[in-house]
C-alpha cells in the first residue's frame, strides 16, 4: 500500500516537474487565467478534477494495475 502511494506521488511530481522545465511561462499563464475565475469555478474545477482522478485510479485498479 505504501509502495503504491509512494509511486503515486513520484508520478505526480515527475508530471509537475516536466511542466514547470519544459513550459515555465505556460504555467505562469494558467495561473494567471486561474485568479481571473470566481472562487465557485475553481472549486468546481477541483471538484471535477478530483472526480477525474478517482475515476482513473478505479480504472487502473479494475484493470489490473
């Protein structure tokens, strides 16, 4: 279990990281887009994105992974 959280969060940071080395003025630029948004549209962004990210991991597991 602490083996597959461990390689969750690694995955995560080499994706953030390739991000931030590759399109550092693509990042600033989205965040940018993203103050301009009401709070409400940030939570439901999460909310959706958090829901996204549920789904594929229940993917992955009935999948085998």
């Amino acid at each position: 279990m602490i083996g597959v959280a461990l390689l969750a969060i690694g995955l995560v940071l080499i994706i953030e990281g390739l991000v931030y080395a590759l399109a550092p003025s693509l990042v600033e630029q989205l965040l940018e887009a993203l103050r301009a948004l009401p709070e409400e549209q940030r939570r439901m962004l999460g909310l959706a994105a958090l829901a996204l990210g549920v789904f594929l991991v229940w993917l992955a597991k009935s999948l085998g992974a």
